[in-house]
C-alpha cells in the first residue's frame, strides 16, 4: 500500500473551527439567559421585599395613627442605598437615604421580620443604585416608598398601594408607591 493511499485520522482545521463557532455561540446565549434571569430573580427580590414593608408600614400607621416619622431610611439592613445623590435624569434618588436601624426598630413590633430588597447595582447617568428606601411628608400623614428594579420593567402593584411614579433610564427603572393620607 503506498504511503499517499493510507487513511488519515483525526479533523480538519475547518471541522475544528466549525466546532469552536458552534460552542461560542451557545455560550453565548447561555450567558445572555442566565443574566435575564438573575435579573429578574433579584428585582422579584426587591418587589417581595417591599411589600413585606408595605404591609409592615400598614400596620403601624393602623396601631399608631401616623407613618414612621423617619425620613429617606434605607430598607433592609444595610444602607447600601445611602449613595443614591442624583435627582436629575429620572434617576430620582433622595441624596439623604441614610441606615435604616431607626426604621427597622419601628416596624419590628409589626413584622416577624423585614427582608432585604436586592443589592444589585445599576447604573442611571454614571451614578450606582440599589435598593429601596421610605421617606414621609406632611407630619407622618403621607408616606411612600422608592425602590429601584434593574431593566426596563413595568412597576408592579404593590400591596394595594398607588404607583406613584415610574421613571426609566438606561438600565434602571425607578418605582415610587403611596401609602393613602392618613
């Protein structure tokens, strides 16, 4: 048998690279899904986290007669939304989101316990958000909440509450509910 005649093993470069094209891609799409649904995973995260509050909120204005007077705390127990500075751009941070140790105390007699709304972090005209916080006005006859999901999403309804204002930019969209006057 000549040498010329003998069968070849093993694939081509092309073979090769077709298969390396074909991997990429699914990788590819892997990736993309995986970070919708991390997405989507952390905004519901927040959602049920603040409707834990809502109701918390609920019923210490019924005990009370009046909402937490506190002012733009952070929700949860950390205070990673104390960054949010900028009102300009829909953004719509408060600049004054501060620990939520005072908040936490007041509505601890009304919950078993508070959850944490997500940390991630977005990004709305080069400034980081997260979170959500509570603020009140009118001497503690009206209160709301602002809080911060990741994409362009629809700001669901939250315990029965009013959605006040619903603003996008980039890849934040930013929610506010109202609790009714008092």
């Amino acid at each position: 048998m000549l040498r010329w005649e003998q069968k070849q093993k093993g694939f081509t470069i092309v073979e090769l690279l077709i298969v390396i094209v074909v991997i990429a891609i699914l990788a590819a799409i892997t990736i993309v899904a995986y970070n919708g649904i991390q997405a989507r995973s952390e905004n519901t995260k927040t959602i049920n986290s603040i409707n834990a509050y809502a109701k918390a909120v609920h019923m210490y204005a019924g005990d009370q007669g009046l909402y937490p007077a506190l002012n733009y705390p952070c929700l949860g127990k950390v205070s990673y939304c104390a960054n949010m500075t900028d009102t300009a751009g829909g953004c719509e941070g408060s600049g004054r989101a501060s620990a939520s140790a005072p908040l936490n105390t007041a509505l601890s007699t009304m919950a078993l316990s508070l959850p944490e709304p997500s940390s991630q972090a977005m990004d709305c005209n080069g400034k980081q958000y997260s979170g959500a916080y509570y603020y009140y006005t009118n001497a503690g006859k009206n209160a709301g909440i602002r809080y911060y999901l990741k994409g362009n999403v629809d700001c669901p309804q939250i315990g029965g509450l009013s959605t006040g204002t619903r603003y996008q930019n980039s890849d934040t969209t930013t929610c506010a509910v109202a609790f009714p006057g008092l």
